[in-house]
C-alpha cells in the first residue's frame, strides 16, 4: 500500500488525534495510521527566520511523523491573516463586502505555498500519495509540481466554492483556478460548490467539463464507494477529476460519549440552573459565516410574538473568538455581545435571562453532553462548507427522547439531514416560527426525524468520506 501525506495549514497534535480535540484530526490520523506517513504543515508557532527555517520539525508516533515548521511574522500576516482569511475567507463564504484584496497579501500567500511545498519535498517518497486540504494551499499542488514531483495529488476544499461571479471579484481568481488544475483529483463539500467549480471551468477557463453522473452507494445503503457526481476536467493542459465527498462525523462514538457524560456536574448544574426551562444550544467558532447575530434577533422575535415563551426558555450559545487580529471578526464580536445584552435588557427576569453568551472553548464530551440535554439545536450558517455541529447534534441526542435540529439550508449538512427544521438564515420570521414548532414537536415526531437523521450519519460517516477520497485519489492515472 502506498503511503499517505496528509498536508494541512494546521497540523494536529498527537494528543488531539486521540480523541480530545475534533473528530476530523481522529479521522484523517486513522488513514494515516494505517498506510503509514506524514502529516505535514503549520505548527501554530510564529517564530524567527532562522527557526523557520531550521524546520521541519519531527515527532515520531508509530508509523505516522508528525511534520512541523513555524511561520515568521511576515509570512502570518501575509499568508494566513491577510490572502487566506481576510480574502478568501469571506469571499468563498460569499462576504465580498468583507473581504479586502492586497496585492503583496497574495505574493506571500503564494511564496508560503512555495516554501512550505519546498520543505516537504523532502519527505515524499515516489509512491506516496499526497492529500491537501483547504482554502490555504491551493497552490501548494503546483508549487510540487514545479519541483518535478510526479505523485499522485489530490484536494479537499472544506469550504464553499462561490458561483464564478463571486470568485471573480478576487483579482488573480484565474491564477487561483490554475493552480487547482495541478491537482490530480478535487474534493467538495456538495454538488453545490462542485457545479460552481464546473462553471467556472466551462465559462471563465475554457476547459472541457464532463459530468460522469453519480457513482454512489448512497440509494444503496452500501458504503466506500466512489465520490458521488464525478466530474472530469481538461484545462491548462492537463486532465483531473472532481468529486462531491460529505464530510462526517463517527455518530455512534459521539452518542456513546453524550451518553456516558450526561450525569456529569456540569450537566447537572446547567439543568438546575434552567430551573425546568427548555434549551435551545448553539455552538460555533465566532466567525461572520455562523450567522449568529441573524439567529439572536429570531429568537428575540419568538419572545416578541410568542409572549407564552417568555421565561420558559433559554438560548445557550457558546462561540469562542477566532482570528480575532482579523478586523471583522472584532466587529462581530461586538456587534454580538451587544445584541445579546440588548435582548436580555429587554426580557430577562429577576431570575431569567433569555440568552446565555459564553465565549469561551468547551471540551468535546462536554459539548456533547451539552447537546443531549437540550430540546433544539439552533444551527443557522449564512454559508457552511458541511457543518460539523449540526451532525454532532444529531449524534448526542437520546433516541428515546431526541431534540429537533433547526439547521440553516446554507449548510452543506442541509442536503443530508432531511429530518431537520429546514430555516432560511435571513428570514428572523421563519426561523421563529421554525423554533416554535420545535418547541412543541410532539414525541413521535422527534424520534421520526432523529432516526432518519441517524441513518443519514451513519450511511456517510466520516471512515466512508476519508476512505472514498482515497480510493479515487489512489485510482487517478499516475502523472506523467
Ligand atoms: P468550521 O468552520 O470550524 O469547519 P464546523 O464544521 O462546525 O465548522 O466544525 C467545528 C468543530 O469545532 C466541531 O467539531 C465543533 O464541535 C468544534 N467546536 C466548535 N465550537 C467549539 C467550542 N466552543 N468548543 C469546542 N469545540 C468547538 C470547517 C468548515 C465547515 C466544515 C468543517 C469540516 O467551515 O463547513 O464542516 O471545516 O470540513
């Protein structure tokens, strides 16, 4: 079996691929685990020239290496807080008011790849097959390429693709689109963002674009067949594949860990607190694509219109500060904390405060456990590559006594988990309207939903996302 180098911006720790941190990191170190190979990227650390340089740095954990290099401060501020997440970010996320295009931004986001792809040359061995992922590298496939690397290389985009127009509001969008043409096979979260790539081919590149259909085990039940809807492209003079691959979760770990958590005194304490209240749990990094301040103001309207509520339920939305030395993730953040102080001015009690803001990480078992106890899960993106919480939500519920999902049909998530309340994040009225028949959802109702919702989780898990990619990446005709 070949090996596999996973490269990433944000490389995990050991520890975190044990289980603590997400179920991605546990994910993707499985495959790892088990052809052999090196995960390669950021460490997080921004250090001098000379200890950049020095890098990478090793760990060994069985047969995985563990591959880390630091950033400078010039290298940061150019390639990871300026082109990735104050251009990219907003734009693939269809927030081109948000996003800024600076031209030496983009230089270092490109020289980054560069040398990154420089240091881990010397890794890679022949047959290795190599798997990048995100917004960060999309040069990175070319960067190799222009070394000489002939290995297989494929790309998974964990975000949106925008629909041509938008892309093309970032100046070197065509020099972006070339670069993933390097790749041997790309990976999106929907048909959506798929379709959206296919456009841009077809119209703004002048490629050839074939639909090969869908190739899937989904109407079959089956799993670890191929990337459903594959596509063939021919552009730049070179030939790759597309495929639609849904990012999962390990449903019945996180049910068993909700499970096993639900007596703990955190949760007790919560539950005493709420004082027989019903919950409604919102979990997000706090960033502008969460459309979270969308979701205070429709809570404020089902305390508004719906005065039955009021006192009788509490929205606990837990969103610790990302990218914070980016400028509009500062505004969000106020804009946020004083909504929320706004809302609970306006209908909190002596002993009731409608909504409980806390800005902070929590650990994954208490999440879940978390999640378990509440009656809704408020999951309401403006845009969302897949969305991870809303399937984590479905995960933790008690199947005797499960709450409803209320999800943003923004949400990749949105095309799989059909026992949802289906919400458009821009209408306060509906999503009230969507929170109040959650509310009141009777039983048999809510187990109905939540199995077809589990069933869905379990048909396309995370073992059956990595294990497809794989297959098709190791199938690709070997680069010439
Ligand atoms: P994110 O934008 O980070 O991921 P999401 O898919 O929801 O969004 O994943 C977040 C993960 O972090 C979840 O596992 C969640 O449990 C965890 N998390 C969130 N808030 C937390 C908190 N307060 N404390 C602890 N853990 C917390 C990007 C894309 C998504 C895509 C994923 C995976 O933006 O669209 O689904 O990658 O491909």
């Amino acid at each position: 079996m070949a090996r596999l180098i996973v490269v990433s911006n944000r490389v995990a720790t050991p520890t975190e691929t044990k289980g603590s941190a997400g179920g991605l990191a546990v994910g993707v170190f499985g495959a790892l685990k088990d052809a052999g190979g090196v995960w390669f990227g950021w460490s997080g650390d921004v250090v001098s020239e000379t200890v950049a340089n020095a890098g990478p740095t090793l760990v060994q954990e069985g047969a995985v290496t563990f591959a880390t290099v630091g950033l400078t401060k010039k290298d940061y501020d150019q390639y990871y807080r300026g082109f990735s997440n104050a251009t990219l970010w907003p734009v693939f996320h269809y927030r081109n008011d948000l996003a800024r295009y600076e031209r030496d931004e983009y230089a270092g986001y490109r020289r980054v790849n560069a040398w990154l792809a420089h240091k881990l040359m010397k890794l890679i061995e022949p047959d290795d097959i190599i798997w990048v992922h995100d917004y960060h590298l999309i040069p990175f496939a070319e960067a190799l390429r222009s070394e000489g690397l002939r290995n297989r290389i494929g790309f998974f985009l964990h975000i949106p693709f925008p629909s041509p127009q938008v892309l093309q509001t970032i100046p070197p969008h065509d020099e972006l689109v070339k670069s993933l043409c390097c790749y041997d096979l790309l990976g999106f979260q929907t048909r959506n963002d798929q379709q959206a790539f296919h456009d841009y081919m077809a119209r703004e590149a002048r490629g050839v674009v074939r639909e090969l259909g869908e190739k899937t085990g989904e109407k079959t039940g089956e799993k670890g067949r191929q990337g459903e809807h594959e596509g063939e492209i021919e552009a730049y003079g070179r030939k790759l594949r597309t495929g639609v691959y849904r990012i999962g979760v390990f449903p019945d770990e996180i049910a068993e860990q909700a499970a096993r958590y639900e007596s703990r005194q955190h949760v007790l304490d919560l539950k005493q607190s709420l004082e027989g209240r019903k919950l409604i749990m919102s979990v997000d990094r706090l960033d502008y694509s969460k459309g979270l301040v969308e979701r205070f103001h429709a809570f404020e309207q089902l305390l508004e219109h719906s005065p039955e509520w009021r006192g009788k339920v509490t929205l606990v939305q837990i969103a610790p500060p990302t990218r914070s030395d980016v400028a509009s993730y500062k505004v969000i953040r106020e804009e946020l904390e004083r909504e929320a102080g706004r809302i609970n001015g306006r209908y909190s009690g002596l002993d009731y405060t409608p909504i409980r803001y806390l800005s902070q990480q929590y650990d994954r078992w208490k999440l879940m456990s978390l999640f378990r106890e509440s009656q809704i899960g408020y999951v309401t993106p403006l845009h969302d590559g897949m969305n991870l919480v809303a399937k984590e939500y479905v995960a933790a519920q008690n199947p005797d006594d499960p709450g409803v999902l209320v999800l943003s049909i923004f949400a990749g998530a949105a095309a799989e988990l059909s026992g949802a309340l289906l919400v458009n994040p821009h209408d306060a009225t509906g999503m009230s309207e969507a929170l109040e028949r959650a509310l009141a959802m009777p039983l048999a109702e809510r187990r109905e939903r939540h199995e077809t919702n589990m069933a869905a989780l379990r048909r396309n898990d995370l073992g059956v996302w990595r294990d497809r990619f794989l297959r098709d990446l190791a199938s690709v005709p070997q680069p010439r």
